[in-house]
C-alpha cells in the first residue's frame, strides 16, 4: 500500500508497495518530491522499481526510512544502489536516515516520525501537520500518543474485528 500526500506544488509518497505503478496511475500523480517508509515488509517496499517513469522525468528522488530499512532496500535492490558498473535504465534514489524524535524538512513542511510498534518491529508512523499516517501498528506509547493529538485526519490500520498479533484490531484502532 502507497499513500500520496500533495500540497501546492509538492507531492510525497509514504511506502511504495507492489501496486505502486497502479496506484500513481489511478490517482494521476505526475511527480514524485521523496517517499517515505514506514518499514521494510515487501508491501510497503516492493515497488521501488517502478519509480523509474518519475526518475526519467525528473531525476533522482530521495527516500526517507530508518537505517534498517534503508540496509534491507539496498540488499534487495542493490541494482539501484549500486555505484560501479551502475545500469543505465536503473532507478535514482538519495537515502536519507530518519532518526526517531528529529522532525525532518519535506517540500515547505515539516514531517514528524512517530515511533510505533509491528509487534515485536519498530516502524515509523508519520505526522506532516494536521494529518498522521500510522500503518501496521500494534502499540503507540503514550509518549508517541502526544504526537497524535490534534489531528484532523488520522490514518490507521485496522486489520480485522478479531485480535491479531502484530495489527490492531478494529477495538484497538477505534480505542487510539
């Protein structure tokens, strides 16, 4: 899954899932200024390849991800890390780390990462003012609660009505 977040000329993606390419067409999204991950699971990184068409138009685009996701996208995508014998056609990225607890500039705004739990794996939800991204989410503590507040649009996964180990059920998201 793939969320695209614009506002006046920027436009941002968070994940990059194996129906990335179908979503950016659905939604027309014509560039792309940086995707965010929230976590390495394939669903969220599997379509890094298919940034290629918004490489070709305008260049190499910046991701954002914590330094264990960046280490897992260049061990499974090492073609579009690698520096010497680089293919030609291979997408361009600028890795950028996200450290917990450091905002970090986005287009004219500002992006918060919210340190969340997947069970037993961080992840990175997101606020990028009034509106949060929180997905495969299990726990937020009640420190990483305050950075929740005062939102007019929170997004959260609710896997199912029964429990599960590593998601919130639809109780748990409805409780957050």
């Amino acid at each position: 899954m793939s969320v695209w977040i614009s506002w006046k000329d920027h436009s941002y993606v968070i994940d990059c899932g194996p129906d990335f390419r179908q979503q950016m067409l659905a939604s027309n999204c014509q560039k792309i200024d940086g995707i965010l991950y929230t976590h390495e699971h394939a669903d969220h990184t599997a379509g890094l390849d298919d940034i290629r068409p918004f490489n070709f138009k305008q260049g190499e685009i910046p991701i954002y991800a914590h330094q264990r996701v960046l280490e897992n996208l260049k061990k499974r995508f090492d073609y579009i890390f690698e520096i010497n014998n680089r293919y030609p056609g291979a997408p361009s990225v600028k890795s950028i780390e996200v450290i917990n607890n450091h905002p970090f500039p986005i287009g004219d705004k500002t992006a918060i990462p919210i340190n969340v739990m997947h069970g037993n794996l961080q992840v990175f939800g997101y606020r990028i003012d009034d509106f949060a991204y929180l997905t495969d989410v299990k726990t937020v503590s009640a420190s990483r609660n305050r950075k929740i507040k005062n939102l007019k649009v929170l997004v959260v996964n609710a896997l199912r009505e029964e429990p599960h180990a590593t998601h919130f059920n639809l109780q748990e998201a409805l409780d957050l």
